[in-house]
C-alpha cells in the first residue's frame, strides 16, 4: 500500500496571526511542554529553553501577550502558563507538521489489523483495531461500525418445531447470523432446503439489500421453480433479516483504563464520569459518524469544541473508513485529554483507516 501522508501546513504570518518569531517559539515550547507533562511552564524554565538568550522579565512580557490573545492562560496564581482549548486548535492549525509512519510502524498495523481481517470475522478486526489504537495512543482507541452491507455466502433453514425454523446467515466475512421464523403449517425439512437451495443459487455475493432487491425480481421464477410454501420461506427469511437494520450502529472501545491514568484529582474524576456515560449513549454513535462523514480524512476536536463529548472536555481524533464503493461505513479514532500527542496519532489514526478501507474493499 502507498500510504497517504497526513500533513498539517507550517505557520507562516497568516496562518499564525502576525505574530513575530519570538512569540512563535515561545508559544510552541509552551504547548510542547504541556503535551510532553500536562504541566505549566514557568518563565525561568522556558527562558533557559530558547535557542537565543532572553530574560525571564521579556519571556514573561511575551507571554503576557500570548495570554491576552486567549492563548494560554495560567492554571493559579504564580503558576507558569498553559494552552487554552483555543491556543491548542491555533498550534494544531498553524503549527504542527505531521510526519508519515515509518515502515516498521505500518507493517506492524498491517499485521495486526489485516491479519484479524483475514482469519476471523470482521468484528474482531475491528476489535483489534480499537485495541491498537489504545495501545499506540495511550487514550482510548474506538470504533464505530454498523453500515456496513457485507456480501452473503450461505442461507440454511432448519426445522426447529412445528411453525418455527432457525434462519441461518452466513456472511463472506464469516458472520455469521441466527433468527427465528415463523413458517407456515406443514411446511417439510424438504421445502426448508428447497427454499435455502434457491437463495444460494441467487445471493451469493450479493448484500442484505441486493438479495432482497434481486429476490423481488425473480417473483415469476420463483413461482415455477419452488412452490408456494417454499417460496414464502424466502420472502420471509430475508425480511427478517432485514429488520432494524437500520439500529445496529454499535461503538467499540478499548483502553477506558488509560483515561483513569490521567486523573489527579476529584474534577478529573467527574469529567471522566462524563465522557463514560457519553460513550455509552447509543443515540451519540450516529453523531459520531456524522462527525467522520463531514470531511475527508482525519479530524481533531479539542475539548469543548466536540459537540459530542463537550462535557467532558475531551480531544478526538477521528477518520472515516470505506467500502468498496467508497460510501463511509464507520469511523474510527482516539479519544483522551486535550494533552494527546497529535502529531503521533493523526498519523496512526489516518492508516489505520486505510487499511480497514482496503480490507473492506476487498470483500
């Protein structure tokens, strides 16, 4: 695979609000810092940093600046100076280049998203990813899944008691899929594989929607190659399979054990109860996608600026995946403190993507 590389353009005046060189350096060694420990940085400390000797009276000056354009601010009284939400999204616009992976990097989530894809279902691969994204982000890796139309392979009907089948759904991921119909009186163990001998003939490789659509075709043949009650089994094999399709947008997430290794006192505890019940609401999953879907490859929402996780104050980085036809199927991403180091997980997030992308098109 040729991977994109996900680069954010370098500050020039424009893009950095007229600010001078100084200011500039001054601002990025603050927000370095704060990403690196979550920690302010004081004058002294930052003025022995900088490549050209200043001293503490101009790099507080400067910061004073820095603080009334709503770019930093002080935690408490005496303390040194970090990022606001604002100052954030302005370093992550203005300021910050993002590398490609290295080779190692790429191959390492190659093998274990491609190789879960090719061995298992496509809920473990998604699993995986999570899981990795966890790891590699030490946030909480998610992935939100549910509009994904995968090709059929196999239908089975077996007779369970009188008026009662279990409809079998095999899926060419391996999905594979159970439900229970009803079936008209006297129907056979015959007429059950007579009727799931008739859609392998015609849905293998089709979707869910195809099957149905190609089904509503085929009236007329299936009328003089099955009969009737046959015929019935397969009209209601795939409308049960059909229904509520349209709720089963479901959210994964790994690594909630590493947001609670941010916390350092009873406020972050509270935020934290916010973004697990935010997690947990159903209806938010939806939104997330709509999130995806916005834009083309990988967004950042800082803090309060994510509408759907704004109590809570969290960042997320997020990328829409694909299917074959190129229509958005889910997304996934990190999400954790507004201190994530971006320039490491945009990165990741954005191949992550392509690979589940590539997967999928492959059928």
């Amino acid at each position: 695979m040729a991977p994109r590389k996900p680069v954010l353009n370098i500050a020039d005046d424009a893009a950095t609000g007229g600010l001078d060189a100084r200011s500039r350096e001054i601002f990025r060694l603050i927000v370095e810092s704060y990403l690196d420990t979550g920690e302010p940085l004081g004058s002294r400390n930052l003025a022995r940093m900088l490549p050209n000797a200043l001293s503490a009276a101009t790099v507080r000056n400067v910061m004073s600046d820095l603080e009334y354009l709503g770019l930093i601010y002080s935690p408490h009284t005496s303390a040194g100076r970090m990022p606001t939400e604002g100052g954030l999204r302005f370093f992550v616009d203005a300021f910050m280049e993002l590398g490609g992976l290295g080779d190692q990097e790429r191959k390492s989530i190659d093998r274990q998203v491609s190789d879960a894809g090719r061995n298992a279902t496509m809920d473990t691969m998604l699993t995986e990813a999570s899981q990795m994204l966890s790891g590699l982000s030490h946030g909480a890796g998610l992935v939100v899944t549910g509009k994904v139309e995968v090709a059929l392979k196999h239908v089975e009907f077996v007779m369970l008691e009188p008026g009662k089948a279990l409809a079998i759904l095999v899926s060419e991921s391996g999905d594979v899929e159970n439900r229970i119909v009803d079936v008209p009186a006297g129907v056979t163990p015959s007429q059950l594989t007579e009727a799931a001998n008739f859609l392998n003939h015609h849905i293998r490789g089709r979707t869910l929607v195809e099957a149905r659509d190609e089904m509503g075709l085929r009236l007329d043949e299936m009328r003089q190659t099955i009969d009737d009650l046959s015929a019935d089994l397969v009209r209601r094999g795939l409308a049960i399979w059909g229904e509520g399709q349209d709720n089963t947008t479901r959210l994964i997430v790994r690594g909630r054990s590493n947001l609670l290794s941010n916390i350092q006192d009873a406020q972050d505890l509270s935020v934290l109860r916010h973004l697990f019940d935010d997690l947990e609401r159903k209806e938010n999953l939806v939104q997330l996608l709509d999130l995806a879907e916005e834009g083309s490859g990988v967004r950042i929402f800082i803090g309060s600026e994510n509408r759907l996780f704004s109590l809570s104050g969290s960042s997320l980085v997020v990328a829409p995946y694909r299917d074959g036809a190129n229509r958005v199927v889910g997304a996934l991403g990190v999400i954790g403190p507004t201190r994530l180091n971006y320039r490491q997980v945009v990165p990741v997030v954005d191949y992550t993507a392509q690979v589940i992308t590539k997967m999928l098109s492959r059928g």
